[in-house]
C-alpha cells in the first residue's frame, strides 16, 4: 500500500518544476531519490554496527 508523504518548497522552486513538469515525473524522481537515501542510511548503520562490534572483539 501506497502512503503520500508532502512537503514544502520555495514558489521559485515550484514554478521551476512546473516548467518542466513535461520532461520529469517528479513524483517519481523524489520517490527514488528518497528510496536511494533510506538505503544509504540503512548501508551505514548496519556498518556503524559491525564496527563496534569489531572493536568490542
């Protein structure tokens, strides 16, 4: 199930998107840059673990 998450940008910014709004699914750029970003974060907990880990052996 699909969730609608919003958020705030400046009008220059909006009206930049709109122009080209025929070019870019943003939805879909945002959806993936937020997906990209979570596996990141994801990437560098699990190795901030494993390093203590390591230095606690």
């Amino acid at each position: 199930m699909s969730e609608v998450v919003s958020f705030k940008v400046s009008r220059e910014v909006k009206e930049k998107m709109r122009k080209y709004r025929a070019l870019v699914n943003w939805s879909e750029e945002l959806r993936r840059f937020v997906e990209e970003k979570l596996r990141e974060l994801e990437a560098r907990e699990v190795l901030e673990g494993v390093l203590r880990e390591l230095e606690h052996a």
